[in-house]
C-alpha cells in the first residue's frame, strides 16, 4: 500500500515525548522570559525580586489568562525600598494584591520554600508531541541540511465523507481535526472524486475510534462515524524547528535555543555541543521564519569598549545593516559595530513613561537612542551621549529619521567626560533657576550594566554652592549585573560605596530580566543626595583665592583643542568665561615674573597645571 492510500481497521498507538521546557506558571516578580524554544525571546518588566521564590502549579487555564493579564503589576507593587534574604521569609503581598485585582485568586497554589533566588522559568512537561511526528531517524547527525532526507509516512484517522458536506464535518469537530503546519486537513480521495478524507488528530482520537459525542454529531450529518486509517507523507515542510533538531542532534544533548529577532536577521547564542550543526541551525531557523534572511552567532562575550560582539554569519546573506520598529518608533543600525537588545524594549518604555513634557534627560550611554529619540518625542530635552563613533553616527541618523534632530543634543565622548562637562554645565546653570513651584524633573540615565556603577563617583561634589530644592535633584536610573544571591542588596551597597553615602529609604530597585542563570539585570533609581551632589564653599574661600588657585587647560583627546579650566584647591575644576580667561593669565603672568626676578618668592603649591606640572611663562 504506497503513501496517501486509506486502509481500515486497526489502530496506532500514540507515544508522548516530552515537548520542550514550558513556563506554565510565572510568579510576578520573576523573569518573564520564555527562553528554551527556538523562537524569538521577549523581555517583560520585572518587579524588584521577593525574598522568597514561589513555584506555582496552576491546574486552571484561566487562572494563567488573568496572571498574564496582571503582568503590568510590576507597577502597582512598586516601592522605595525592600529587603531580599536568602531564608525562611515569605511574600504574601503578591497574592493580597492578586485577590484585589482579580476577584480571588484561582486555581491550587502549592507554596515551595527555596533558598537561593531564580529567575529562571520552571520546566513543566508538556505531552502534546509524540514520535508520531518526529522526522526520519536517518537525519541523525546531519550537518548540512538536506531536506529530502525528512521525509516520512504516518498513518493517521481519517472520516470519510462527501465533499458537499465537508464544511460542516470541519465546524462540528474542528477540536478533532489535525493540525499540523503545511498540512491539509481535507485530502480527495483517489477512487472517487466526490468523496473526501478529512483527517483527524491522533492525539485527539485515540485508538481510531470517537467518542459518543462526535458520533452523535455525524449520524446527525448522515455521515458513517467508523474512522479510517490514512498514510499521510510528511516532509521537511510539515516538521516544527524542535523537531528537526531534535531528530538531527544526538540524543540526550539539550536541542533548544532562544534567538533574538532585529530586523531581517536572528540572532543565535549557540551553545558548544550545538556549533558542529550551527549551518543547519541556521538554515532551519531561516527556512521556519519568514522574513529572516540572515542567521548569525555571537562568537565571544560582549567585553569590547564599545560593547559589540563579533559574530558568524550562519546562513542568508551577509547583510547586517537593518531596521527596526520598537514601541512605534523606527530604528536603523549596523548590528555588527553597535549594540541593541530588544529584550530591553519594555525597559526602554518604563523609563521613557516616566518622564514628562519639559524635563531633562541626560543618557550617559545613549547606544543609537532607544531612550533618547521617545524622550525627545514626548517634548522633553534631550542631552545623549555615546562612547562608540559608530552609535554616534546612527544616532545623529536615526534623530533625522525620527525628525527629533533638533531637540537631542548628541555627544561623542567618555560617560565620566559626559557627567563632568555637559551635565555639570546645564545642572550649574538651570537647578538654581528652578523655582519650588516648577514641575522639570531631571533624570540621568545609566544602561551600562557592566561599569555603570563604577561611574556614579563622579556625582561626588559635582556641583558648587547651595543645593537647589529637594524636588530639582536629578534622579538617575542606574543599570548593573549581579551573580549575588541577593541582587538587589549588591547593586545597591556597590552604588552606595561609589557615592559614599547610605541610600536605605532613599532608592527603588527594579529586576528588568534574567540575563544568565543566577545573573540579573537591575536598575537602580534613586535622587542624588544634595550632601553628595553639592560641595558648599567655605566662608573664607574667597581670601585665599588668589593663593589656592590656578589656570589649567582641560583634558581632552588628542587632536581636539583644550578649554581652560580653574583649578581650585579642592580639586574642583571650573569652566572659566573669555573675560574671566583674560584677566587670571594677566594674573599669572605679573605673579611668574615676580617668582623669576625674586628668587626668594616662588610659586603656591596649588599653581599647577592638569599635567600636574608647575607653571612655566
């Protein structure tokens, strides 16, 4: 009997295999994150991390519908502060807000008490696959992809009926019918033109035989309930990406990977026993996703100064300059000389939600402008900063894209350069314009995980004179990673060993996502203390000025010329007028030609320049 024939009698027996990891059930608070599938990854917000892990079973499906429909209560739970431990703790404010929200809380929670926190989704098993649609055992091993080699022959239940009638043998069983990619339910048969097979699910007809309500609903539509046996071929085309490369890699080996989409391209993080088949990844992944063209694997970690990675082309062309779309605002990069992530969308949409028409936003790290570009859309001025020439450029690009060019100011320096010269220069110059009663807000953003915090020192004294009001402090949003079995505790004391002061009460942490098991991603947002922001002059600074002072040139890269600067005896350095230039190089020339012509004067210790070295006419 050839492939696509019926045969009667009998019956198959169905095998489950397990699936694939599955987050059934995802605490708030936790990662969102469903990673262990090849398709593409989505980041959600995070709430600040529980002191206690809860792992939930939800027997009830519409207990998840209405979890996911609260996945927005990272914001309702939002505090100032919290504490995580690593044991015997409990958090029963998610469930009190959950039974606020929803009405109760549905389905049997089974409270697990760990030690250690993850955001790691939970593996549930899931018996919907079965051998029955596994692809040829002799693509085992297979390193370049032949997709004849797939091919199969199932058998599968199928009911005849006449074709007038197929309709409506579809919309009284369409829960029975097979569905399968690539696969027609109803299929003619070969010796009569006016009969079809519709063929049905095996998982859903077992043993070939229906159950008394299906049967019910045919003898109604005068169709026989006995079930067939159809052979069904199956191909390349019919198979999902877990099922080819679970039939290709050897057993036993972990099969599933995320992929990140930008643009036109997929990009894999393949892991060691996965790079022998990486072509075939590649080619599978491109074939399986319409509109990805280019397949490429990250093949080092992201530790260069400017915080790109190189990569392999895997399959598709070589074309890694594309576009991107996120939160309604339109993007164009070179994906191999900048960084972009877009798990971190929901993250850039937090933190642009804050931010209202008229307030200030400094980016230390602006990448081609994620928060920068919907900041200036929401009518707020901009001020964005980039190490990398090449973010540089297509944020100047994508400003003229988005028509906000106008209103972001862009830089190309150093993060501390940044803080120190523009940030320094707008903050002296509107905080103490800012009247109580005035709305601006002020926030400076930090998306450098890696070395943020090792920047927030420079907010040390930045500014001289009396604070502004309390409300004018900027706030700054401060990101960082932590393998800490605390996280939120780590990134907090590191911030606070940089600023030198305590910000208990003071700070908000936010979990933006599982980065690795036992990494996290936080961001950290508190208001710069006006103790640690301000470096009030002393009462009798103004004596000693002339003594305890110097002109200095700024320090700058080579090629770009030096601004003069004041170099105080404290150590802080002020950017000085044209007037103000002329008059102390008046005053340094008359005191250097008093020193020569009297050798028993000579220069105050502080006459220094920013080499360090003294003063020479």
């Amino acid at each position: 009997m050839g492939p696509g024939t019926p045969c009667h009698g009998g019956g198959c027996s169905v095998s489950a295999r397990l699936h694939g990891p599955r987050n059934l059930f995802q605490p708030i608070g936790f990662s969102g994150n469903h990673t262990n599938r090849f398709h593409p990854r989505k980041s959600s917000g995070m709430l600040r991390p529980p002191d206690e892990e809860f792992s939930c079973a939800a027997g009830v499906s519409v207990g998840r519908r209405t979890l996911w429909r609260l996945g927005y209560c990272a914001k309702l739970l939002k505090t100032n502060h919290f504490r995580t431990a690593a044991s015997n703790t409990s958090f029963p404010a998610v469930w009190t807000l959950l039974a606020q929200h929803s009405g109760s809380i549905p389905g049997l929670f089974v409270v697990v008490k760990k030690n250690t926190l993850s955001t790691m989704p939970e593996t549930v098993e899931d018996k919907s696959n079965s051998e029955l649609y596994l692809p040829h055992p002799g693509v085992r091993g297979m390193t370049l992809l032949n997709r004849e080699a797939f091919r199969r022959t199932v058998v599968v239940p199928a009911l005849k009926v006449k074709k007038e009638i197929v309709h409506s043998v579809l919309k009284s069983l369409k829960q029975s019918v097979l569905q399968r990619p690539g696969l027609k339910r109803v299929v003619e048969d070969p010796e009569d033109e006016d009969i079809r097979f519709v063929l049905l699910d095996p998982h859903k007809v077992p043993e070939f035989s229906l159950g008394e309500s299906e049967q019910q609903v045919l003898k109604q539509l005068n169709v026989h309930p006995e079930v067939s046996k159809y052979h069904l071929e199956l191909s390349y085309e019919n198979f999902k990406t877990e099922e080819i490369l679970r039939a290709v890699l050897p057993e036993g080996q972990e099969v599933t990977s995320g992929f990140s989409r930008v643009g036109h391209i997929a990009h894999l993080n393949l892991r060691d026993h996965q790079l022998p088949y990486r072509h075939l990844i590649g080619q599978v992944i491109m074939d399986k996703n319409p509109g990805v063209t280019c397949v490429v694997n990250k093949t080092n970690i992201i530790d260069s100064t400017y915080r790109n990675f190189e990569m392999e082309v895997l399959a598709g062309e070589n074309n890694l300059v594309t576009k991107v779309k996120e939160n309604n605002i339109a993007y164009e990069l070179d994906f191999s000389k900048v960084y972009w992530n877009p798990r971190l969308s929901t993250e850039h949409g937090r933190i642009v939600e804050l931010l209202r028409a008229g307030d200030v936003l400094f980016d230390v790290f602006a990448g081609i402008g994620p928060f920068a570009i919907p900041a200036a859309k929401r009518r707020c001025r901009v001020f964005a900063n980039d190490l990398n020439p090449e973010s540089y450029t297509w944020l100047l690009h994508n400003c003229r894209l988005n028509k906000v060019d106008t209103k972001v100011k862009a830089f190309n320096m150093d993060g501390r350069d940044f803080l120190r010269g523009p940030v320094r220069e707008e903050l002296s110059r509107e905080l103490p314009l800012l009247r109580e009663e005035q709305k601006t807000a002020f926030h400076i953003v930090m998306n450098l995980p890696a070395l943020a915090v090792e920047f927030l020192d420079v907010f040390r004294h930045l500014l001289v004179g009396e604070p502004c009001s309390p409300a004018g402090l900027p706030t700054v949003h401060c990101y960082g990673f932590s393998k800490h079995s605390n996280p939120a505790r780590d990134i907090q004391e590191r911030a606070e060993a940089a600023l030198g002061t305590s910000l208990a009460g003071r700070c908000s942490t936010f979990l933006v996502r599982n980065v690795a098991p036992n990494k996290e991603m936080l961001c950290l947002s508190f208001q710069i203390p006006a103790d640690v922001l301000y470096k009030r002059p002393c009462p009798d600074e103004g004596k000693e000025q002339t003594s305890h002072v110097a002109l200095g040139f700024q320090a700058v890269p080579p090629g770009q010329p030096r601004g003069p600067l004041l170099v105080c005896d404290s150590g802080v350095d002020v950017a000085l007028s044209a007037a103000r230039v002329q008059q102390l190089q008046g005053f340094l020339a008359l005191l250097t030609a008093a020193c020569s012509s009297d050798p028993s004067m000579s220069l105050p210790r502080n006459m220094v320049d920013w080499t360090g070295s003294p003063h020479r006419p």
